[in-house]
C-alpha cells in the first residue's frame, strides 16, 4: 500500500459555490424571453468551459439576435453579486488542515480562468494554502482533458498516481480518471443531480469523513 502525496481541488462548486448563482442568473435572463433552462441542457457546461452556449441557445430557442454584451453584463452582475454572498463549502478548511498536518502537497485545478481563482481565494484568505493554481488560461485543454490535473501534479513535483483530486462535476471526474488519479467525488445539488461517471469515492459533502477516512477508503496508506 503506498501513501498519497498530494490533493488537487476542483474550484467552482466544490471550493466555492459559483456553480448555483451562475445558473440562476441564467435562468433569469431565459425567463425574460419566455423561455426555460434546465440543469439537462446546463449540465454540459459544467466543470468546463465552451461545453455550452446559453446565449447562442436562447437566441435559436427565441428566433432572435440578442444582443450578447448586454445579456453577458447582465449574467455578469448578478452572478458576481450573489457570489459575494457565498460562504466557503462545509469541509474545505477542515481538509486543508488535515492535509497540512499530513504533509500533502495541495493545488487547484479548474476550468476557469486564473483570475476568478485568484479572486475568491484571494476573498476567503485561503490562496496561500495552496502551493499551486491551475486555471484554464495554462493548459490547451480544459476537463474533460487531463491536462489541468497533470500540469498541477507536475508543478507540485508529484507523480499523478500520487494525487487525489476532490471533484463535484462528472466532467471533472473524467479528467482525474485519464489523469490516472483516484477521485473523491462530491456532488452538490446541481451535480448531485446528474450521473456521476464512476468515482473513486462518494461523499455528500467534504465534512462528511475525516481526510485519513477518505484516503484509507481510496487505498492509501495514513499517518
């Protein structure tokens, strides 16, 4: 049995719940043109970036030119706006410090840009608790590619057999699986919604069980 070296986060909807407002904000915004939209068509834009197209898809659904900088502005505050409110996810801190006290090395991966990284660990004081942050701005591609979770094991000098990713979307869990990466899922309730694509292990939240329970669930040797 070999020990795990290091602890790759997923962002939006596992860190921070980012996942929900952007969403919601959307849903506002086809409400105003008539129309509805459901977490089937929006789950294709999770965990990754230009899996779907809201506004190419209201203007076909509607028959008309929207205008997109306006409707993006719109998105764009209100999503913001109700991200501010967001508190950290139940478990998060509890992991960083189990994973401290460990001596695992830890990093985010994700989808989106470094800069809205950057921005809401900034917020929550917690960006120095990670040695490594990979956004979408460094790799050729996003999840479902393994390219996120292989860059940030190699920034932090760990072999991918080493690393556990945390994960929320089914895309995510797909990149830490061709990654060659063992997988902790944990759905929140848009992805809770959705088929998970077999992970490793599945927990409600990340304050369910004790890090050492997750990784001996995984295989790993613990302190």
């Amino acid at each position: 049995m070999t020990s795990a070296a290091a602890l790759i986060f997923d962002f939006d909807g596992l860190i921070l719940d980012t996942e929900t407002p952007i969403l919601e904000a959307w849903q506002a915004v086809y409400r105003a043109h008539g129309c509805t939209l459901a977490i089937d068509q929006w789950q294709h834009a999770l965990g990754t970036a230009n899996g779907f197209d809201p506004f190419r898809d209201l203007c076909e659904r509607t028959g008309r030119e929207l205008a997109r900088d306006e409707l993006v502005r719109e998105v764009t505050e209100r999503n913001s706006a109700h991200c501010e409110r967001q508190p950290l996810l139940p478990g998060v801190v509890d992991v960083l410090d189990a994973a401290h006290g460990m001596g695992l090395r830890t990093a985010v991966a994700s989808s989106s840009s470094v800069a809205w990284l950057e921005r809401w660990l900034g917020k929550h004081a917690i960006r120095h608790r990670f040695e490594a942050v990979c956004g979408r701005d460094d790799v050729a591609q996003v999840k479902p590619a393994p390219d996120l979770f292989l860059l940030a094991a190699a920034r932090l000098g760990v072999a991918p057999a080493a690393c556990v990713v945390l994960e929320d979307s089914p895309n995510g869990m797909r990149a830490a699986r061709r990654a060659g990466m063992r997988c902790v899922a944990v759905p929140n309730g848009l992805t809770g919604q959705l088929v998970l694509p077999d992970p490793d292990l599945v927990v409600s939240s990340l304050a369910e069980r004790p890090l050492a329970d997750m990784l001996r669930a995984l295989g790993f040797e613990t302190p």
